[in-house]
C-alpha cells in the first residue's frame, strides 16, 4: 500500500497545478458561455450557430487541441511581442476553456429556452426591465440546469487537463506519461487515482452548489461556492506561496526515457552550481525546438538527424563533421540558438527486429527487408512516420509493409517481443537493444542521417557565461554505453531507477 500512497503524496506540486489550470479554465468557459448564452437566448440564429462551433470543438481530440494552440500562440508572438507565452499554462488554458464551453453552454441555452413563458410573461407585465428579469426570474430558475452543465465540463476538463503536460504544463499528468515511458504502472496508477479523486471531489462540490440553487437553500449553494474558493485558494498558496527564483532555468525534454535523464543530468549540474531549475517533459521535437528557439525554455538535448531534417528541410546525407558545422551555422543564424557541443554519443534511428527473426529470414540490411518483407508489420513511435527521415529511407529502398502501427517508444519494444509487429524503428541508444536480443539492420545506401546528441541553448541562454561554463563539463563526456546503460535503469521491467537516479548513474559513469 506505502508503494502507491508514497507517489501520490509527492504529487503536491502536479496537483496544485492541475487545480489552477482546471479552475480558470472552467471560469473562463463560463465567462464565455453565459453570456453567449442571453445572446443566443433572444437570437436563435446565433444559438445554432454558437451549439454547432462548440459541438465542433468537442470532435477535436483534446491532445490535438491542446498542440494546435502552441502555432497559433507562435504566429501571435509576432503581433503581441516575446512576452507572450506559447508553451505552458496559456495555451492549456485556452484549449481546456473551449472543451469546456459546449455542455455550460448547452444546458445554459436549453434552461433559457424552457422557462415557464407565463412567468415570463408576468414579469414584463409587472414592469420589469430586461436586467431585472435576467436576474430575480431567469438566473434563479436556470441555474440548476446551467450548473449541471458546470458540473460536466469541470470532470471533462479535470480529465483532458492530464494531456497538459505534452505541451510543458505542469498537471497530473506528468506521472502518468513519465509512469507509461518507463512501464512504471505505480505511478500511472498515482496520477490516475489523483485526477479521478479531484474530478469527484469538484463534482461533489458542484452538486453541492447545484443543489442549493434547486432547492432554494441559500447557505448550501454559498457553503459550496466556499468549499470551491478555498480549494483554488490553497492551490495559490501552494503554488506560489513560498519564494521562487525568477531567474530559474527551464529545461526541455522530449517524451522518451534518454531525454527525461539527460534533463536530469543537466539540472543536477546547474543546481550543484547554484542555478535553480525547472522541467518541461514529454514535449515533441518540432515543438522544444521552437520553444528554445523563443526562450519558452533555455536548454535541451536535440539530434543531429532531426535538426537536419526536420528543421532545416535537408535531404542530403552529408560526413559528420559537415553536418555538424553547418547545423551550428544554421541555427545562429536562423534562430539565434547556439549549439554548446555534441554529448560523445549519437542515437540514431534504425529498423530493428528480434536476433532469433532475422536470424532465420536472412534479414541482415534493410535492402534484404525491402526484398522479402512485404508481410512485414513495422511499428514506430507516434512522431516517426511522418518525419522526413523515414519518408527517406522508405523511398531509398521502397519499403512496403503489410501493415504500420504507432507506439510509444517504450511499448515498440513490448509490441515486438509480443508478435505485435515483426520490425520496428528503433533508437541505437537503448538498452533495450540488447537487453531484449535485438538487432539494427545495416543502412548499406545511407539512407538515415547522423543523429548525434547535442546540447542546445536559447538565445538568451547563450549569453549566460556562468551557465555555459557549468554546461561544458557535459561535452563529449558520455559515450553510447553509458547512456544505454541508464535508459535500461529506467525500462527495466525490475529494479527501474528514477529519472534522477539514472542521472545520477549517468553521471558516474561519464566522470562528472
């Protein structure tokens, strides 16, 4: 029992966030949709129109949602100037504030299109002036329909606030991704048992505040509204109660086990000399980049490959050395970022199937694949069959496959052990590599970049001479051994380390 109470009392810090950002979003779908819904009240074109925009939004995945604001915030940053966040709680906000707007919204619109037109009708023959009707007679007889609607969205948004976290916003959900990146189901199971306990807890109190209005009972639906204030006011305190630092360095990771340790391993540097630090997890490649690239975070780890490909939209396949160089180039003079120096491994993409398969298919290239492995199912991470690279290799040999499937980067493995796929595309760096028996088919055209590891700072990063000067230590300090040997800490079915012992190992391992 201590095993899963432990994670969910450390879950302070994610929780009291995820209260804030579910809090004000569901005060801004409110402040929205009430008086969108008067409007639409006495405008019956403006409520079919207003229905069927929220309805919309709703068939929009709420992951989807959440990632299309971070453009949208950036093409707006032109406008508004680099004060404006395109990363954390902003773009949350908004997204969760539109999942939260059809069921207030509908329920408030339904209320109003279902009072007793008698008692409307009494009302404007007593005089009543349209504000006074709105509010002695129509408030009071809708708002035990518009807080079931509030009831609603606060459990859907509760829910959807999870998926935050892709888009740098501390949540509950940081222990579930991290938990599902390194098959670590007590913490799953912690940020699960969290959200769903703070979705009953403001249903409760909603249903509190609901029932009060239904049944006239001024102290119950007040002593709800309290019980509600109290709880956004200890997530306050909580959160920004105590001192902070202004001056924190914010580190960026992608979603994969190396990227959560190296993080680690970065910010236990800066903090031994004196630098406090702050994590953004679980972010996507063409998202982080841009984030560092806008100073939304100040350091991260990205590849060679990717930038090439990704971000500078190159198809050619040049030495090493001439793809690093022109990289640094690139991005001093392109996004003002500086590339601090390459780590001493490269974690390259590659296709890799069980020893024992290729093994007996004679699979020894990816040519060979190409030739006899048209029955094949090949599986991938979710970011990996649209990247340029794949499309490259895919091209370079024409590659058919009988069937493609996504996974996270941890349950690619778990799927090719299982039967699930027959080949997967895998990173050089893991160590599930080995520890699982697998092999990394030959790349005999080149078809895949160079993907070395490289520390990134943004601009105004770069020109920290203190934060440099503890960065550098890090430089051609850690070789593929070693990291392979820390991401298996961390994926291992028993014995897992945490993200900060496996920095720790790593650390050891490279000397620092």
């Amino acid at each position: 029992m201590n095993a899963l109470l432990d994670p969910i009392a450390g879950l302070g810090d994610q929780l009291a966030a995820h209260v804030l950002l579910s809090a004000a979003a569901i005060a801004l779908g409110i402040a929205v949709a009430l008086p969108l819904a008067i409007w639409a009240s006495r405008a019956p074109a403006v409520s079919r129109a207003s229905l069927a925009f929220a309805s919309l939004v709703q068939t929009i995945p709420a992951l989807a949602l959440l990632a299309l604001f971070f453009p949208i915030l950036l093409s707006l940053r032109a406008v508004f100037g680099e004060g404006l966040p395109t990363l954390g709680f902003l773009p949350a906000l908004l997204a969760l504030a539109l999942y939260a707007l059809l069921p207030i919204l509908r329920n408030a619109v339904t209320a109003q299109a279902n009072l007793d037109p008698g008692v409307m009708e009494a009302a404007e023959g007593m005089g009543m002036s349209f504000r006074q009707r709105l509010r002695l007679v129509e408030a009071p007889l809708a708002a035990p329909y518009v807080m079931a609607g509030i009831r609603t969205a606060a459990v859907w948004t509760i829910g959807a606030a999870t998926l935050a976290t892709t888009i740098g916003q501390k949540s509950l959900g940081d222990p579930i991704f991290a938990g599902l990146q390194t098959q670590n189901w007590i913490l799953v199971l912690a940020g699960c048992l969290a959200s769903a306990g703070l979705a009953l807890l403001a249903d409760t109190l909603l249903g509190t505040i609901e029932r009060g209005f239904r049944e006239r009972r001024r102290g119950l639906w007040l002593g709800g509204m309290l019980a509600v204030a109290l709880g956004v006011a200890a997530a306050l305190v909580a959160q920004f109660g105590g001192e902070r630092d202004e001056g924190r360095i914010v580190i960026g990771a992608k979603g994969f086990s190396e990227q959560y340790i190296l993080a680690r391993l970065i910010g236990q540097r800066l903090e031994a000399e004196g630098f406090a630090v702050e994590y953004r997890d679980g972010l996507g490649s063409a998202v982080a980049h841009s984030a560092a690239a806008s100073g939304e975070i100040d350091i991260y780890v990205d590849y060679t490959g990717t930038i090439w490909t990704n971000q500078m939209k190159r198809s050619e396949n040049p030495p090493r050395e001439q793809m690093y160089r022109e990289i640094v180039e690139w991005e001093e003079a392109n996004t003002g970022m500086e590339v601090l120096g390459r780590l001493g491994f490269e974690n390259a993409y590659g296709l890799a199937m069980k020893r024992e398969a290729a093994t007996f298919g004679e699979f020894n290239s990816i040519a060979d694949v190409a030739q006899r492995g048209q029955a094949m199912v090949i599986g991938g991470d979710p970011e990996f069959f649209e990247r340029p690279e794949w499309i490259a290799v895919r091209d370079a040999y024409g590659l058919r496959f009988a069937g493609q499937r996504n996974f996270s980067p941890t349950f690619m493995y778990n799927a090719l052990q299982s039967g699930e796929a027959d080949i997967i595309g895998a990173y050089t760096s893991d160590g599930r590599i080995v520890a699982d028996r697998l092999v990394i088919l030959d790349d005999p055209r080149g078809a895949f970049p160079n993907y070395d590891a490289v520390l990134l700072l943004s601009p105004q990063a770069a020109r920290d001479g203190a934060l440099r000067a503890a960065l550098m230590p890090l430089i051609d300090a850690i070789d593929v051994e070693a990291m392979r040997e820390a991401n298996y800490a961390v994926d291992r079915e028993e014995d897992k380390l945490t993200f900060d012992e496996a920095a720790r190992l790593l650390a050891k391992r490279a000397g620092l």
